[in-house]
C-alpha cells in the first residue's frame, strides 16, 4: 500500500477505532511500513491529557482503504 497519500483510511488504534487521510509514510525497522493519519476526528486517548489528530498506524492495523 505505497504511495498512498491522501487517502482515507480506517484502522485500529491501541484498541480505539479511527477514521483519517493518510499524510506520510515511513519505512520502520525490519521493513515495517508505519503511516501518518490525520483523524477526521480527535481522539481522547487514556495516556494524554489532550485531544490527539495524528496518529501512526501500523500496516497491520489499517482495516479499509478508502477512495
């Protein structure tokens, strides 16, 4: 799923459900692909006091590709 900038995804994020555009992707180690998703919505997660937009997703843990 390279070059796939822009596109909406959904996927599994530490056990919440989100919904965004993917900004980036990077190579991690072990040839992992890890990609940056702006959230259609924030999410609050338990670890933070904030509201978060960006998330990394794993490969594995994108569920639907969008348009």
């Amino acid at each position: 799923m390279l070059h796939c900038e822009g596109k909406t995804v959904v996927g599994n994020y530490h056990g919440t459900t989100v919904t965004g555009k993917i900004e980036s992707y990077r190579l991690a180690y072990g040839g992992r692909i890890r990609y940056t998703v702006f959230l259609d919505k924030p999410i609050q997660l338990p670890w933070r006091s904030e509201l978060t937009d960006t998330v990394i997703l794993n490969a594995s843990d994108i569920q639907k590709v969008q348009n």
